[in-house]
C-alpha cells in the first residue's frame, strides 16, 4: 500500500497552537524545509511501494526527513528519536502541523525504510540537495561540469581482526547455538578455549611467536573438534541443517585460512562482507571496510565543496578502472555532461568511456599540460576535506549498518547529510547577511540626524 502523504491542511486546534505561530519562521531549517522539494521525493522514494491492500507505511516527507536530520547531525537512530521528539524545529522540518508528545513512528521504522529503499532510491535525496544548492543560490549548474573524483575506505563496525579472536568466537557461535537446539557437545572447550586465546594475546604481545603460535595451533584444534561434533549430530537431525548451514561455513573458512594467502579472506563473522583494504597509510596500513568513491565539485562553489556523486565499490577494485561506472553515475545523477575530471596518481591507466578518455586528468603527468589543467591539478587536494568532513561529522567513518546494503546506504547518506549541512550554514550566513543590512539601514536616519 502506499503511503498517506503529508499535505499542509491549515487546520486550527482550539486546545493547541499550530508549529508555524509558535516557530521562528527564518529559523534556518524552516528555510530548508521550504527549499525542498517534496514532491520529487514523494515520487521517487514513493515508487518502491504498491497498490496492494494492508497498513499504509509512513508519510515520505517523515521519513525522509529524519534520514537527512540524522546523516546532517550525525545521531544513531536512538538519538535521533530522543531529538525528534523535543525539538520542534526538527517536526515541522518532517511535516509536522501540531507539536508531538509522542513518537509516531518506531525507532526500527528508518532502519526497515533504509532496506526497502536501497542505494537507488535513496540517490533521490542527494539529486535533491543539489537541487535545493542550485534554488537557493549556493551553486550553479556549471559548477558541476568539473569534478574530482578519489576513492576512500569506509571502515565497519568491527574489532581488529585476527585468527585468534576469529577461531574463539567462531566456537563460542557454535557451541551457543548447539545449546539453544539441544545438541549435546562432548566438550564445549569454554575455559580452556578462554585461557588459550589470553595465552596467544600475551605472546604475541611479548613477540614470543612459537609459544603464540602452539597456543593458535590449539585454538585451532577446539573449534575443529566443535566442527566435527556437530556435523555428526546433524546427521540425526536433518530439520537443523539449514539454521546451521552458515555458522558451520563460516567457521570452516576460519578455521582453513592462513596468514598471508591470496583469496578472500573472512575478517568479521557478523560482517563476512567486510574487505581488507590498504591504502598505503603509515599511521594506518590496513582499514577493514568497503572502497568508496567520492565525486566533488572541482571549484568552490558560493555554499561550499558539495558532493556531486558517492558511491560504495564492494570487491576492492583498482581505482582507475572504477572510473567506467562512476563517470555515467555522475552525470546522471547531476543531470550534466561532464568536461573536466581530476583525479589523483591511483587512477593511471583508468578504462574511463572512450568519450571521456581525454578529459581525465591524472596527477602527475607533466607533459602537454595547459595553464588549466595545471590550475585544475592543483585544486585536485581538495577533495580530502571533503572526505574528512563525510567520516568525522556524517558517520562514514565508522559504519554500523548491516551487510553490503548498509554499506551502500551508509556512503550515500553520509552525502546527503554533508550537502544539506552545507545549505544549512549558507542560509544561516544568508539570514546573518539580511540582518546585519536591516540593522545597517535602521541606524542610518539616526546618524543623520545627529548630524
């Protein structure tokens, strides 16, 4: 069923004031509000739905307005939830008439929408701030004919991997699992597995490899002994085999790894999509994540760097040959051909469209370099505040979204919230500008009569 959209009524209440009578109208997410265009949303977040009978989920304008509220301010769910429902600003910034003393909505409600919608769809919400930027004044649609484009590691929610941790909470998995089924183990191994995992730590940790190596060694022998006793409890019990088809998988692959050989590796049992990635950081060599690349506007525009396109690249691709499907993304998220993109080093011997292949400007060439392109290389640098900005205030840093698709989701809405943050300080700064010039002209008479 699709969703009841909120419209604005104008409705009274004798026993509660309306938001628009109590509110500072200029307050500068009220203009925000007003910049939006709702409708776009309605009918591209509203597509996902269909005309099948059941409970009619929540007005788009709500939901999409708490997602871009969260990415904006980086809250969790929770927080957000908390916030929403004791700042009024924040109501009638998601279509609220009447102030609300009780939640309409379930803290899950956005995690659920955030899965239905998918990177897709949610693509609508950052076409939309660039949109708004291009309405109110704070970019042009020239702006985004010049792009630069880098690749950054979007870290998990996860613990440092090792072989240790991995093996030990492997069987921990199994054995609770077991009990919850009522599978009798000949040995769960929950106090020597303890000690033998606090033996390894201490040894490495004091560079004494052959004894932390016995104790993995160990390690390693438990949770292949938990393997086999399952297995041949399920040979009894075949109604259990499918809860226990992918504990018992991801356990194998723990268990047969090794340091140092080629293939994909299994870092994180509740993430196994999590990647190993290195990007040659000397405070940081390896970041456990998914690639992400991000696409800014080459100039300044009047509001600020914008983000013209984001996008999670799972499977650790080279960076040139991401340029391929990042490129038609770009312009068709931004809606303009591009003329110019700059890249770093990372991207010599990119496969871009044949069409683009000139105009891809890699640092580091200098032969046949115009004025331009050398004024264009030298902007390429700011790209990384950029990236800074997205990870330590919109929640890219450390994602907790769950599988692939939260990868995605995340990467995107973390866009969304450093655009509209943006437009947030422009209309501040707008609304400081106003001021200032009304206070400049009230005082003018005075003077002059003074004089």
């Amino acid at each position: 069923m699709r969703p009841k959209e909120r419209r604005e009524s104008g409705q009274t209440d004798l026993l509660r004031s309306r938001l628009d009578q109590i509110l500072n109208m200029d307050h500068a997410l009220v203009q925000l509000a007003k910049a939006i265009d709702w409708r776009f949303l309605e009918e591209r977040l509203g597509a996902v739905y269909d005309d099948d009978p059941g409970r009619p989920p929540l007005p788009t304008r709500l939901m999409a307005g708490r997602a871009i509220l969260k990415s904006m301010h980086n809250l969790s769910d929770e927080a957000l939830c908390e916030r929403w429902l004791e700042n009024p600003y924040y109501q009638q910034f998601c279509g609220e008439e009447f102030f609300q003393h009780r939640l309409p909505f379930d803290r899950t409600s956005l995690t659920r929408w955030r899965l239905r919608m998918g990177e897709e769809r949610l693509m609508a919400l950052l076409q939309e701030s660039l949109a708004a930027a291009t309405r109110l004044g704070a970019a042009k649609p020239a702006d985004f004919r010049a792009v630069i484009v880098d690749t950054t590691v979007q870290e998990k929610a996860i613990t440092f991997p090792t072989d240790a941790k991995l093996m030990h909470r492997a069987r921990e998995r199994l054995v609770k699992l077991a009990r919850k089924h009522g599978i009798g183990l000949r040995q769960s191994y929950a106090r020597v597995g303890k000690f033998a995992l606090i033996k390894h730590q201490r040894y490495a940790h004091a560079k004494q490899f052959k004894r932390a190596n016995r104790a993995l060694k160990r390690l390693r022998t438990m949770l292949g002994a938990v393997i086999r006793d399952i297995t041949r409890k399920l040979a009894g019990r075949p109604e259990l085999s499918q809860p226990f088809a992918l504990p018992l998988s991801l356990a194998r692959r723990v268990r047969d790894q090794r340091q140092r050989e080629r293939g994909k590796k299994l870092y994180s049992l509740h993430a196994p999509e999590v990647e190993c990635i290195g990007k040659g950081k000397a405070h940081k060599p390896y970041e456990f994540g998914v690639k992400v690349s991000v696409a800014t506007t080459l100039q300044r525009s009047r509001g600020g760097q914008f983000v013209a396109h984001v996008k999670a690249l799972p499977g650790n691709p080279y960076d040139g040959h991401t340029l391929a499907t990042v490129i038609p993304a770009i312009e068709t998220a931004v809606g303009v051909t591009l003329g110019k993109i700059v890249t770093d080093a990372g991207y010599r011997g990119h496969n871009a469209p044949k069409d683009k292949m000139f105009k891809v400007h890699v640092a580091g060439y200098r032969r046949g370099l115009t004025k331009t392109i050398k004024r264009a290389l030298r902007r390429r640098a700011a790209v990384e505040p950029v990236i800074g900005h997205l990870k330590n205030d919109h929640r890219m840093g450390r994602n907790f979204l769950a599988f692939a698709e939260g990868d995605a989701n995340n990467a995107v809405l973390a866009a969304v919230g450093y655009n509209f943050s943006l437009l947030l300080n422009w209309l501040r700064l707008l609304c400081a500008f106003f001021l200032a010039l009304f206070a400049a002209a009230a005082t003018l008479p005075l003077q002059s009569r003074s004089a």
